[in-house]
C-alpha cells in the first residue's frame, strides 16, 4: 500500500505567534480560515501574504486539527 499525502495551498493573513523557532499563521484557504504552524528552521520565515503549502492529511483522515 503506498503513502498517501494531502496537501493545500493557504495566503498567510496573520502572524499569531513566534517563539523558538515556530510561528503560528491565520491562512486563507478554499475552506474556513485555518490556524497552522510553521517551523521556521525548517521551511523559512514566514510573512503575511506569503503562500504556504499545507500538510492536510491528518485533518481529511480524523486524526487531529
């Protein structure tokens, strides 16, 4: 059985919060507006207007927000 990986594209439209290293982001998707984190030594700053892809999998599957 092979891997399955959902994904999303998402506007920041508000930095929430940074602190050590991870930033928490409002995005605008084709959904309702979602809370994300991003880890920033990972993927890079982050900045209102920026578009992020979005690891959805666990959300589509019920196994957490």
């Amino acid at each position: 059985m092979g891997s399955m990986l959902e994904m999303q594209m998402g506007r920041a439209i508000q930095i929430l919060s940074r602190r050590n290293g991870i930033t928490e982001v409002l995005l605008e998707t084709d959904h309702p507006v979602r809370k994300a984190i991003n880890y920033d030594r990972m993927t890079g700053k982050v900045s209102v207007g920026d578009m992020l892809y979005l690891n959805t999998t666990a959300a589509s599957l019920g196994l957490g927000t």
